[in-house]
C-alpha cells in the first residue's frame, strides 16, 4: 500500500515555509501539492491559474522527485461553493484505492482544524499530520517585500522568484 501525503495550501505564493514541510515528507510515496481553488474561509488569493503555475515552477526547484501538483479541486469546483478539505480526500482516495492518505497541516490550520467541514469524519478516514514549518517564512512576508519592491531573496524559491518578478502580480 502506498503512501500519499496531502498538502493543501493556498501557496499564494509558495515560500520555503512550504518547502521545510516537504522536506520532511520524504518518507512518503508521494507529496501532492494542492493550491485551494475556492478557500472555504473565504481567503483572498492570487488567480487559480497563477497560483498554479507557481507550484509548478516550486516544484522544479524541489529535489524530491515524489512530489506533484493535484488537479483534485478542479474537478470538484463547483460554482458559489468552496472546495473542502473532505470532499478533496475523498476524491483522492476513489482515485487512488491501494493508497494510505495522510491530511498534512502547518501549526496554524490545526489550532482550528475543528472547524473544517466534517473534521470529526476526517479524523476517523484519513491520517492527520500536523507538520510545522522549520523555516519560519509565510507567504505574506513575500506578498508585504513584493508590495514594497523589496528583494525576496530566501523567502522563495529561484524560479519562484524569478516568475513572481516577471508576472508583477503583488
């Protein structure tokens, strides 16, 4: 049985944050990097698209080689409603029926886990790992020096960098 850690994140953008908490993936099979789609809290983030073709661009730079974005909240999006955490662990596990699924969460999203969608029934489905970041960067610092034209040189990685530079999106 394989064993396919879940990230979900916002990843607006990704930072090294993100990359400490995969970094201490590597005992899985497989890291699946999920941008939300529609945040059920309704957080405000860059387009989807754009979202996206950071993770894309992160993940070049990560070393693992297990380590993917999901399309899983495409599928489920549905007009007006958020994507929850539920509905997406569902679909993965009808997409991968021999797998184990563990929910990874930074320190921040488990101190209100209980209030995600059917918390008590994620529990009882799925793993919970709650993996907090040894490199202590948000994404907000990157979005607060990009708003000023600060440098964000180790906050990110390289090419995330260099695509946030060449989009000018914060």
């Amino acid at each position: 049985m394989s064993k396919i850690a879940v990230f979900g994140s916002a990843f607006n953008p990704p930072s090294l944050g993100h990359k400490s908490v995969i970094e201490s993936l590597g005992h899985f099979d497989q890291v699946l990097l999920i941008p939300s789609i529609s945040h059920a809290w309704g957080k405000e983030m860059l387009d989807y698209k754009i979202r996206c073709q950071l993770v894309d661009a992160f993940i070049e730079d990560l070393s693992g080689v297990n380590v993917q974005r999901s399309l899983v909240e495409e599928a489920l999006l549905k007009p007006s409603q958020a994507v929850t955490t539920f509905s997406v662990l569902e679909a993965l596990e009808k997409q991968n029926p021999n797998s184990e699924l563990t929910f990874v969460v930074g320190p921040d999203n488990l101190l209100s886990f209980s209030q995600f969608y059917k918390a008590d029934e994620i529990l009882l489905r799925w793993n919970l790992l709650a993996c907090p970041e040894k490199v202590k960067v948000r994404s907000t610092d990157i979005r607060t020096k990009l708003a000023h034209a600060s440098s964000i040189e180790g906050l990110t990685t390289q090419k995330v960098a260099k695509l946030l530079k060449e989009l000018s999106v914060y």
